[in-house]
C-alpha cells in the first residue's frame, strides 16, 4: 500500500492530460460514494421512523426545541 505523498509522486510523473483524467475520475467516483452512503443514510431513517424510533415534528417545533 502506498502512502498519501508516494500517490501524489506518482500522479505528478503522469503527463498533464493524464493527471486531469485522474482528477475527474476521482471527483466521480467521490460523488458516487457520497451518494451510496446519503442513499444508506435515507434507508436507515426509514427503517428507525418504520420501528417508532422518530416522531413527526414540524421544523418550527425542531428549532423550539434545539433553542430550549
């Protein structure tokens, strides 16, 4: 396994071209990880309010209640 600052070496011996190719690739692939872990996220808010582990509360009650 290589270390953070062996990558950046490594990525800063590919061609110009290339090392855009990789930035893009990698801001996709962050986007999609950020995506699977919201959609895990929403999945588990579902499960908890499905098992009575949440209550409906309007946001004004939300806010009341984070100020008390």
């Amino acid at each position: 396994m290589k270390t953070f600052g062996q990558v950046l070496e490594s990525v800063e011996s590919l061609p110009l071209e290339e090392q855009e190719s990789l930035v893009s690739i990698l801001q996709r692939r962050v986007a999609e990880q950020r995506r699977a872990e919201l959609v895990e996220a929403v999945r588990e808010a579902r499960r908890e309010f499905k098992a009575g582990g949440c209550r409906v509360a309007s946001a004004k009650a939300i806010v009341r209640g984070l100020l008390a």
